[in-house]
C-alpha cells in the first residue's frame, strides 16, 4: 500500500481558536483506500455518527453552530469548508476560515463555531462525530451562508439556510458555563462572589436533588462543582440511608453525568473520611472513617474520582455564611455564655472564602487532576482554642470557654458519633499549585468583622 499525507497527530491551527486542522493517512492500493478517521484522545468523546450525502457539485450546507464539538472529515469527494467563530465571549469571535479538505483531512470543530461545507465534486460523503445528540432546546446559532466566499455559486441551499441573518445580527451561543449544586450553602454563597450568572448557575437542593437530578442539557456546561452534601455527622449516625443517598449515591449519580457528558467534576469531600490517628493528612493517605458521616464522605470521595476530569478537594471545619461552629461560639460570646467546648480534637480551620478561591484557582489555572486539601492556612489548634479565638475576637474574655474532653463532654451533652482526634490536613499540594490560603486567625477576624457588621 502507499501512504498519503501524515500520520493522524499531525495538526495544524486555525485563526478560530479550538478549531483544529489533522492530517490523516490515507492508504491507497487496487482495491480503493483506507484510512483511521478517528481514534480515542483526537479531543472529542463522540456520541454519535452522521453522514451527509450530496448528489451535485455546488451544494451548500450552513452556517450552523451547534452546542457541542465535532470532528467532520469526507468519506468521498472534496468540499470547501467553511468556519465563523458565534460563541460569546470568545477572543476570536467573529473569525473566519475556510479550507479544502478531502479524505486526508480531520477538522476539529468547538461548539459554538458555526460549520458549514460546499462540495467540490459530485456524490459527495461528508461524516461528522459529535460528543452530544440534538437537543431542540439547545444553543443553537446560525448566520447567513453570504459571510462566505464560496468557490461557486451554490446549486442545492435550503430554504432555512437562504434566510438566516448576517452574522451582526446573529444571536451567539453562549459560553459554558459552571453548574453549582447546593448554592445557598456557606461554600455556594462564597462561591457567587466570583462567578456572575453568565458563567455559573447557582442551584438549591429545591431547583436540583443530587440524588434524583432533573433533565438537563448538560452541553451548556463545562464543569460541576457540587457543594451539596449532608452534614449532620451525628444524625448520620441514626439516619444511614439519607446520609449515604446525598454523600455516596448522589455523587456517583454525578460523576456518571460529568464522564458521559465529559465535565469536569469538583467535589468537596471531608477531613472526616480519615480516623485522625495521624496528626497530619496527606492526600494520598488511605480513607479510614470512624462514623457513618466519614464514612458516607469517604464513598463519594472514591466515586468522585471516576470522571478523568475531577478536583476532589478535602477540607475542615468550614465557616462561612451561615450556620458553623464559629458562629455557635460568637453567639456564646454575645450571650455571656460559657459553653463546653472539648480540647482533645485538633484541626484547621477553613474560611469559605478561601475554598470558594482554591476551587477558582484549581478551575482557571487547569491544574492537574486529582485529590487536592485545602483548608485556611496557619497553626493547628484544639476545638477549645479556637472557641477562645473567638471569644477573644467578640471582645469577651475567653476564660469563659470551658475546655473539657471528649469523654467529659459526652457526659454533658450525651451520645454523639465519634469524632477524629486530628483533623489536620496538609498543604503541600495545593500550595506547589500556587494557591496560598489566609491564615485561619486573620480570616476570623475578617469574619467576624462581616459578622459584626450585619
């Protein structure tokens, strides 16, 4: 057999940014030709296969932007190919290519860039791959075939194709933007000081149950950042089921959604998935959980990391908008109160600022995948010493905390789930990943600076 052009990795840009020209082997002999049109990793995850089939020389199709990536090649003939950059927001909106392809060329197309063809010859093949099926409620844009230069006159246009608008007039497809399940947690609200309702949608349990999603067109997304999740540790105990439906079930449900729909998935796992014999937590130690809590954190833990595009991020003692054992304390404060608080539990605290910034740093640097801590930065204290931090914060006199141990406390407050003497999780990682977090005393006061000032 001879060979044609150059091997499958060879590949050329294009003005549109995304849009990716491969040069493919095609293998001739007696018999006709042979070539790999496509083979897994060519940037594209197909869900289906379409083949365009055009009697006469001079047909034109487009232009058409379609919310989701295709890989077009011709199977028989030759066409000019047609490109415009529609997706909003893009630094080379509006550009335009064009090239001659054949059976020896592969084009990698976004979604968002408006694709359309004339063919060169008559009988002419022309097959697409696409990573999502149609969707009539999709993002879909189209501007006039006029924009182009063709070749020829065209001989075949449909009648949708002679009407669509000029490109300045166009509607565009929107940018992908981020979904965020559980918004109107301490991280979720955090996490709407960054991201303004172009780039992410901000979903409650109400608009979207992680354990029974609705039907969405996940094409309008490129990433799920889940902040859903059940947090009772001591009801998780009596309450297995609900514990192990949100914090197992309900990942692995979207984990499968981001794999399928190739996402990215950022989950928010726990300091709770080790049993704390070890004064520091590295991310590659074993989970060990000691409550049916860890143990519902350290299952979606795993199942998060099934999609190769993940962050599993593992933090502690979270405080934030909302209800935390920062703002327990402050109310203590407020009150005169001289709450019981163990000093036999030692961690790091985590401002939900500063997770709601690892996770954008993580998102906008493309770091690499994986399993990252991050929690507020500083010294480990016991539980007692950070209630004092804030006593101290209040202006009250932190000998009111009174520190007891767990045993003493259990005696007091009765039966609780067992809890991680350590919770200290190390920073090395994120840290080489250029994220630096506050120190947690620094961040406290800050919070309760925003605190005082409701």
């Amino acid at each position: 057999m001879n060979s044609k052009a150059s091997k499958l990795d060879r590949m050329h840009e294009t003005p549109i940014e995304g849009l990716v020209l491969y040069d493919l082997t095609v293998h001739e002999d007696n018999r006709g030709w042979f070539k790999e049109n496509w083979v897994m990793g060519q940037g594209l995850k197909p869900v289906q296969n379409n083949v365009s089939f055009n009697h006469v020389a001079g047909t034109t199709r487009g232009m058409h932007a379609e919310p989701w990536d295709k890989w077009i090649s011709v199977a028989k003939g030759r066409i000019f190919g047609a490109w415009v950059d529609m997706r909003e927001g893009s630094p080379t909106l509006g550009q335009k290519f064009s090239a001659e392809i054949g059976p020896d060329t592969a084009v990698l197309v976004p979604r968002g860039v408006a694709n359309g063809f004339q063919t060169l010859e008559d009988e002419t093949a022309y097959v697409y791959l696409g990573n999502a099926r149609y969707n009539p409620d999709g993002d879909y844009a189209f501007c006039s075939y006029k924009e182009i230069d063709w070749p020829q006159e065209p001989t075949q246009l449909s009648e949708a194709d002679k009407n669509h608008p000029p490109f300045a007039e166009a509607p565009l497809v929107p940018a992908r933007r981020i979904l965020v399940t559980g918004a109107n947690g301490q991280l979720g609200r955090a996490l709407r000081k960054h991201w303004d309702d172009k780039q992410a949608d901000f979903v409650t349990h109400e608009e979207f149950d992680i354990t029974n999603p609705p039907e969405l067109d996940y094409t309008q997304y490129w990433a799920i950042v889940n902040c859903a999740a059940y947090n009772d540790v001591d009801s998780a105990n009596h309450d297995r089921t609900t514990a192990w439906s949100v914090n197992a079930d309900g990942v692995a449900t979207l984990s499968r959604i981001c794999k399928l729909n190739d996402l990215t998935l950022v989950h928010i796992s726990s300091d709770y998935i080790f049993d704390g014999t070890k004064e520091l937590h590295t991310e590659a130690e074993v989970a060990s959980p000691i409550n049916s809590y860890g143990a519902s954190k350290a299952a979606g833990d795993t199942a998060a990391r099934v999609p190769r595009k993940h962050y599993v991020v593992r933090t502690a003692w979270l405080f934030g908008e909302g209800t935390n054992f920062m703002d327990t304390m402050a109310g203590h404060a407020e009150r005169g109160e001289s709450p019981d608080v163990v000093n036999d539990q030692h961690g790091r605290p985590t401002w939900a600022e500063d997770l709601a910034r690892g996770i954008v740093h993580l998102l906008d640097t493309k770091a690499e995948y994986g399993v990252y801590n991050l929690t507020s930065d500083g010294d480990t204290a016991s539980r007692d010493e950070i209630a004092m931090a804030v006593f101290t914060g209040m202006g009250s006199d932190p000998a009111n905390v009174r520190s007891v141990t767990r045993e003493e406390y259990i005696e007091i407050a009765g039966p609780q789930a067992d809890r991680p003497a350590n919770c200290t999780l190390d920073l090395t990682k994120i840290k080489a990943a250029g994220f630096e977090p506050t120190n947690w005393r620094a961040a406290l006061a800050l919070y309760l600076d925003a605190r005082s000032a409701k």
